[in-house]
C-alpha cells in the first residue's frame, strides 16, 4: 500500500479509494516515515481539482469520522485558499450542498459539524458583498425546518448555533488586509440585528434545554467581538446577567459578559454602558454570599465582571460626571474584591485581578480637566489611603506554620502577587504623593515605639515593604520622613528570615536617597555588613551591598578596609553561592573604581591573591567534574571584578582628568590580567573542550576589554594568539563572540584563521553548533558594517561566509536563521564593493533562491518570514539584472518549493518581486502571502480571492 502512495503523484490518481487508503496509512501505520508519505500524499490530494469532488464522497453516511472530518476538512481547505479557481455557475449549489451536509451531520459527529461549519463560515466571508448578500438570513431559514421530531429541532438548533458561532471566529483568524477585514465585520455586524431575536428567544426559554442556552451564549460572545451595536445588545445582556444564577450556565455566562465588557468601543453606547453598570452591581449579594461560602470560583467570575466593566470603561464612566455615584458603588464593589479575605492563592484567587484597574482609575483622572480631577481626587483620596492598608493586608505573609505548609508553586504565585502588589503602591503614589510615605511612617513609628501596641514580625515586614515598593521605583527625595525611617530600621528585632530581607532590600531602595545624604550612610552599612555572614540572606544583602557599592562608592571610600575585609570573609569562607559572591566583586569594583589612583593597586592585591593562588593551585590539577565548578566560581570572580573596575571614571560617574589612571606599575587591572593570563591559559589548555569553562575565560576577557577600552591595548597579541589557538583545536560559539568585541575587528590575520577554520567544520559537520555558527554568522555582519574592505584581502575569502550561509539555511534554530539572513542581506548590499560578492552572485546566485525558496516553503518558522524578505528585496535593489533569470530558474522544479503551488501562482510571485524595489514592508508582505499559500495556511493571499 504504501508503495502505491509513493507512486500516486499525477492529479488523476486522486480518487475517493486512494484517499481512503492514505487515511488508512496516516491514522494507523506504526511507521512514522510511512506516516509522512501519508501526509503529503493528503497535502497533494487536498490541492488538486479533484478535491472538489472526493469531499463529498468521503462526507456519505457510511464512512467512518476520521475519513468524514478530512473531507469537511478539504472542503474548508478548498473553499478558503481555492475559491477563485471554482466556477461562478458552480457556486451557488456548492452553497446549497454545504448547507445540506450541515444539517445532515446536526447529530453529530461534532468534530465533523465544526469543520463543516467552519467550511460554510469560510464559504460566507467570500460571498456575503456580493454573490450572497442574504447569507444569514438564509442560514437562519434554512435550519429552521419543521421536518422531523423535537430531537431533530433541537439538533438542528444547534448546529445553527455552531455557523452562527463559527462565522466571526473565521474572520478573526485570518490574516486579511485591515481594510478588507473592515469589510467584513461591517457586513456582518450590519446582521446583528436578526440574529438578537432569535438568541434572545433561546437564552431567555424557561427551562429550555442547557445545550442550547450554552451555545447561545457562545454565539453572543462570538459576534460581540464584531463590535456590533451595543444598543441592540441590551436585552442579550440582560439574558447573560440571569444566566449567572444557573451554575451550570455560570462559567459561560461569565465569559460571554466579559467578552462584551471588554469591547472598547463604548463610547458610542455610553447609555447602554450606564444601563450595564446597575447589572454589575446587582451581583454584590452572589459574590457576598460566595465569598463566605468560600466558592472561589463564583467569587472569581464576578470579580472579573466588575473588573472588566471598571478598567475597560473607566475614562468613559468618568466623564459622566453626573452618573458618579454610580461610578463609586462600582468602584467600592471592586475594592471589595480586592480586599477578599485570605492569603493568594491558597484562600483566594480574586484579588490579583483588580490590581491593574487601580493604576487605571488614577491614570484616567489624571488626565481629566482640572476641575473634574479636583471633583474625583476629593472622591477617591480617602478611598486610596484605604486601598493601600488592603494591598498591605494582602502582601502579608502567613505565619510561619502556614507559609511552611504551603506547596513550592503557592509560594512562588505569592511572591509574584507581591511583585504586583508592590508596582500598584507605586501607581498609588501618583495619587498620593508624600502622604502615602507619610501614612507608612506614622503606622510603623508606632509599632516600633509604641510599647501598648501588640505585633508581630508580619505587621512590621508589610509596612517596610510598602516603603521599599515606593522607594524603588519613585524619587523619595523630597520626602521629609526617610531620614526617620532610617533611624527605625535599627530598632527592628529581624528575628524572622522573610523580615531580614525585607529590611536589607529596603535599605538596597534608598542607596540614591542615600548618596544625597551620606551622614546616615554609616548607620545602614554596618547593618549590611553584618549581614552578609549569613547565607540564609544572601540575595537580599548582597544585592543592597551591591546597589551601595554603586550609588554610594564616593562616600564609602572611608570605610572601604571594612567592606573589603567583610567581602574577602565571606568570599573566603564560601558562604554565598557563586552568582551573588560575583555580584560582592561587581561591587567591590565599584568601590575600588572611587578609590584614589595610587590606593588601588595596594587595596586589589591582597583581595586577589587568595583566588589567584587557588587559580594557580586549579592549573595543577586534572581535570575532573570535581574541581570544574570551582574553576568557573573563581573566573567569574574575576570577571565581576573587571566589569566594574573603571579606573577611567571618578565615582560620581564623571571622567578622570588627564590621560587616565596613573601608576608607577601601570593600570592595575592591566598588572592583574597579566599575571593571571598565564595562568587562564594553562587552564584552558587541559579544559579545551569544556564549554562552560571556556565561556567564562572568555566572559573575563570581554568585560576587562569593555571597562579597560584603550587601555587593553597591551594584552591585545596575546589574546589574539589565545583566540586563534583556541578556535583552532576546538571551535566555540564564546570565542567568536570575544573576537566581535571592539579592539579585534580590524585584525585581518585573526578573522582569517576564524573563517578558514569554521569552513573546515562546516565541511566535516556543524549540525551540532548551532550557537557557534550564529555566532560566527553575527561576527561577519560586524566586520562587514564596520569594515568591509578586509574581504578585499586574498587570504578572507567571502565566497567562503556565503556558502557556509548557505548550509545554516538548514538550521532549524531560529536565532541561527535570523543571524543567517541578516548576514546575507549585508553580503549583498556589498556586491559593487567588494568584487567576490558579485562574483559570488552570478555563480550561485540561484543556490540562493533555490535556498530561500526552500525556507519560505516550510522550512523555516513564519515569525522569520520578513528577514528572509528582506534578503529577497536586497537582491532586487543591489542585483537587479541577475534576480529575474535566477529566480525563475529558482522556481522552475515541479512541486517545489510546495506541492501546493501551480504555475500561475509561481509567475504571479516573481512579477510581484520583480515589481518591488521600493518599499521593504511590501516586500515582506508578498513573501508572507506566498510562504502561506505554500503551507496551505489561509492568509494574506485571500486578499486576491475575495
């Protein structure tokens, strides 16, 4: 049988028995390349003439699902992507028979209605403007038989219900035109108008059938996404809002209203807006009921009812300034839902929804007129200040016993909910202002002072992280009570890990309040410093030593010998992990960089040498999965180091006078790298194959190149004859990207032996580097931009990249395809240049196209579709008289790039290719049509066919 598919390529051979035997094949062969002969074989099949005759064949009664839902399947196909080729004459019975097989498959199969449905809703798009104008009014006709029983009505009715849902959902899929898609959702929401009728009669049945009323409500989210006329609406809405009482029908129900709320275009129907706000708020008494009940779900749906009314409509709500009351329940009823009582997401689910609507109630007031701003601020002031002892409430942690108990993936959604807790109190200070500060201040004064208060560790964290959410974001400077939030910070008993933290990320907020205001900078660095013993709070102090470090490195030059002897401590004693005892040397870099010049060399040396003598002590040793992470623990200490370590700028960020650093033994980074690099070249000669280490040796470098710039000059030989040694033996994505740093571009004799060597690898097999030959790839696009005329060299030969472009056109990866297009899109931009472009061009050009044909074919991902456009269209403007031959010759195999494509379809892309040579965006869309004619995918080519 399969022997037989294989042979099947003449359209003649498509007939019912042979599709059937390749359905056979697909569904139930254990082979998978038989599986995939299938699969083509079908593609081919569902493409030829013959398409249209077959479907129906498969759709007879006798045949079973799978072979009835390819030939609704193919009827889709055909109607969707070959409507212009059937004949006008031949349409309106087509009409007719889909019509009939619709209402035949009423009882199902249902996976067969809704490709049957789906092919009528595609059938619909093409001729409701012209040859059908009454399409819906028909269809409504047409399922309203009074033939058969009531099981066959009801059956009928719903499948009504399934074109009718269907119909909009088609046009949102595809990728039309705006304007003709504009089209479209006008004729059918000129619709609308009978369809609410007939949907109001069915939800609003008593005790009618729950199918029915489900998809209804279906249906009405469907076509409200049109953005049909709200004011016709209303009564559906109505139905929808009654339907929340039945929990069957609750889920839906809940879409369908939220599906209407979210349409934006209620400006036009602000009445019907005013009438739907009574609704919502109608709902206060379920959702009360729910939330003591502790039905989260119902409790959800109605928060996400009230949600999407008040942040969708806001500004609209707003402006009818008279209606305001109406606006404030619905704002309390929000606020309501904020506040639900427990912890996210253990007791609750609800309250993570109304965060956004409060960063846009005061976004929509603050751009009112005045006088309606000073009319809502006196409103909604007190109803903020309200809001954030809620949002407080909410980010309080559990007690100990409880957050334990909690499973890894609650406690990571609590966290996130914190994160958004915290940019909502940000969005309140918009509102607020200093008051918001200030009312922190006052709560957390009295806690701490107060001895006839009773709290706990939770009350105090929550007000501490309100400030620090504020602080981290918004310039506190003109607050007048961080000067006492300081002085309380020390009073604080962090008897708790969670509170620690807290106090240690909130003193990392105010590191600029502080370099403003350096006398209290002694008072939170001792704490900091105290701190960083312990592992159980690394990320936190680390991260505020480093923040410090940064905007306070001028003023912390008095106390560098304690942060250096503290840092060195803990470095020395391993108490963090390797990514935060990198981030201590990115600080202590800082620190160092304010240092005076002659104090840094005495100051790194000694912070140094124990890590350089372990270094050393590493170089001696075999090399083992043992000692491999401490081999890239102590190379990124050094590479944090060197990425901050920036002699050339003062600490407040200005530039040392004169010519740079000034020393009697030279720049001390330089003295350092010099005595490490013997030591990280024995290193990397036994660890040659090692990724990860090399890629850290190789990190070192880069940073060191970018913080020391000029002044790297004198390491330059040596790293070029460690880069060259290194690709030679053993290739590596990290070592191209050290060569695409500044200072080696220009070397000729390095990016030859770079180039000749990764033609060797190309030749022998890459398929297993594909981050090496994105790299390589990125690394040409440089040098070309920057310096072209290194390919007029004889020995860096350009017709080399090309052809390895070539072969990384095979590459599935996406970020190796796109490096791959931009690569080829320089290369031929230099084609009058560099004379081995054209040359190269007229040679292979074809191999070219043939290549990206291919790609645009299937081969490569859509979302890349545009840059292998923009390779087409720099082949049109750079090498216009070579494109026409070339890519007709490109295009002349049968069936190639798809099975999918005739020849008329193939001259049609090359006159529009050869059209453009104008306007990239053009081009990009002629490629996007033909990439999904060529995967069968319904797209931009409709354009043509409607």
């Amino acid at each position: 049988m399969s022997a037989d598919l294989v042979q099947l390529s003449d359209s003649a051979e498509f007939t019912v028995d042979a599709v059937e035997r390749a359905l056979q094949q697909l569904y139930y062969d254990p082979d998978m390349a038989q599986k995939s002969v299938a699969q083509k074989w079908l593609t081919r099949a569902q493409a030829s003439p013959q398409a249209w005759h077959f479907s129906w064949a498969l759709l007879s009664p006798g045949k079973v699902p799978e072979i009835q839902f390819f030939g609704a399947s193919t009827l889709h196909t055909k109607i969707t992507l070959q409507w212009s080729d059937l004949p006008h004459e031949q349409r309106e019975s087509l009409r007719s028979q889909l019509v009939a097989q619709v209402i035949q498959f009423a009882c199902g199969p249902k996976m067969v209605l809704t490709r049957l449905s789906v092919a009528l809703a595609s059938l619909i798009l093409h001729a409701v403007q012209d040859s059908w104008p009454t399409a819906v009014p028909d269809i409504l006709l047409a399922f309203q038989s009074r033939d058969g029983g009531a099981a066959e009505a009801d059956a009928r009715r719903l499948a009504l219900l399934e074109v009718l849902t269907v119909l909009p959902e088609e046009l949102q899929s595809r990728g039309l035109p705006l304007e003709r898609q504009a089209q479209l959702r006008a004729a059918l929401a000129g619709e609308w108008s009978s369809l609410c009728p007939v949907l109001h009669l069915l939800l609003g049945q008593e005790g009618g059938e729950g199918r029915a009323k489900e998809r209804a409500l279906r249906c009405v989210a469907s076509w409200l996404a049109l953005d049909v006329d709200m004011s016709k609406s209303e009564d559906l809405l109505q139905d929808s809002f009654a339907l929340l009482k039945e929990p069957r029908l609750f889920d839906v129900a809940v879409e369908t209203i939220v599906s209407a709320l979210s349409t934006r275009d209620y400006q036009r129907f602000a009445d019907t807006l005013l009438k739907i706000t009574p609704l919502v708020l109608g709902l206060q008494e379920q959702l009360k009921t729910a939330v003591e009940d502790r039905d989260m779900e119902t409790s959800h749906g109605i928060c996400r009812i009230a949600v999407a009314l008040g942040e969708t409509h806001c500004k609209t709500l707003l402006e009818k300034v008279e209606h305001w009351q109406g606006f404030q329940a619905l704002v309390s009823m929000i606020l309501s839902c904020t506040s639900i009582p427990g912890h996210y997401p253990v007791d609750e689910t609800s309250s993570s929804l109304t965060l956004t609507f409060w960063y846009t109630l005061q976004d929509d007031i603050s751009s009112l007129d005045r006088e309606k701003q000073t009319f809502y601020l006196r409103i909604y002031r007190p109803v903020y200040l309200q809001l954030v002892d809620i949002l407080l409430q909410k980010a309080r942690f559990p007690s100990e016993e409880g957050h334990t108990s909690w499973s890894a993936d609650d406690k990571e959604q609590f966290r996130t909910y914190r994160v958004d807790i915290s940019d909502t109190l940000m969005y309140v200070y918009e509102l607020l202002g200093p008051e918001l500060l200030r009312n922190l201040y006052d709560k957390l004064g009295a806690l701490l002072t107060d001895k006839t208060l009773s709290s706990s560790w939770q009350d105090i964290e929550a007000l501490l992280f309100g400030f620090q959410s504020v602080a981290e974001t918004v310039d506190v400077g003109y607050s007048d009570v961080i000067p006492g939030l300081i002085g309380l910070i020390p009073l604080i008993t962090a008897n708790n890990i969670q509170l620690a933290e807290t106090i240690m990320l909130t003193i990392g907020s105010l590191a600029e309040w502080l370099a403003d205001h350096s006398l209290l900078l002694p008072t939170v660095l001792h704490m900091v410093l105290q701190a960083l013993s312990r592992a159980d709070l690394s990320v936190a102090t680390v991260s505020t030593l480093k923040r410090l470090c940064r905007e306070c490195r001028c003023d912390l030059c008095p106390h560098a010998d304690d942060i250096l002897a503290a840092s060195q401590d803990s470095l020395i004693k391993r108490t963090h992990k390797s990514t935060q005892s990198v981030w201590i040397m990115q600080a202590l870099g800082y620190l160092l960089s304010a240092l005076p010049d002659e104090e840094v060399l005495g100051k790194l040396l000694p912070l140094l040498s124990p890590h350089i003598q372990e270094l050393d002590t590493l170089t001696k040793q075999t090399p083992d999965l043992a000692c491999k992470p401490s081999v890239v623990h102590v190379v990124g200490l050094l590479t944090g180091l060197f990425s901050t370590l920036d002699l050339n700028k003062r600490g407040d960020g200005s530039e040392r006078g004169g010519a740079g650093p000034t020393q009697p033994h030279g720049n001390p980074v330089v003295v350092v790298l010099q005595q490490v690099f013997p030591l990280i070249q024995t290193l990397l000669s036994k660890w040659l194959k090692d990724t990860e280490v090399v890629g850290a040796a190789c990190a070192m470098f880069e940073k060191s190149v970018r913080t020391l710039d000029c002044g790297f000059a004198p390491l330059v030989p040596q790293l070029c004859e460690l880069i060259g040694q290194l690709f030679s033996v053993y290739p590596q994505a990290s070592v191209l990207d050290l060569t695409r740093q500044e200072h080696f571009r220009p070397i000729a004799a390095l990016l030859e032996v770079i180039t000749n060597i990764t033609m060797s690898v190309f030749q022998r097999g890459v398929r297993d580097y594909p981050d090496m030959v994105d790299s390589f790839m990125q690394l040409h696009v440089q040098v070309l931009k920057r310096k072209p005329d290194l390919y007029l060299s004889k020995g860096l030969d350009i017709k080399v990249v090309f052809y390895c472009g070539i072969l990384a056109f095979k590459f599935p990866e996406a970020p190796t395809l796109k490096s791959t297009c931009l690569l080829f899109t320089e290369v031929i931009s230099h084609c009058e240049d560099v004379p081995a472009v054209m040359e190269v061009l007229e040679e292979d050009g074809t191999l070219l196209l043939h290549t990206l044909l291919e790609a645009m074919g299937g081969q490569a991902p859509v979302g890349l579709l545009e840059l292998l456009a923009d390779v087409v269209f720099s082949l049109g403007r750079h090498c216009s008289g070579l494109l026409p031959a070339q890519l007709r010759e490109a295009l002349l195999p049968h069936g190639f790039p798809s099975a999918l494509l005739g020849p008329q379809q193939k001259d049609r892309f090359c006159q529009q290719v050869l059209r453009e040579q104008v306007s990239k965006w053009r081009m990009r869309d002629i490629v996007k049509e033909f990439s999904l004619t060529c995967r069968g995918v319904p797209g931009m080519e409709l354009a043509t066919t409607y």
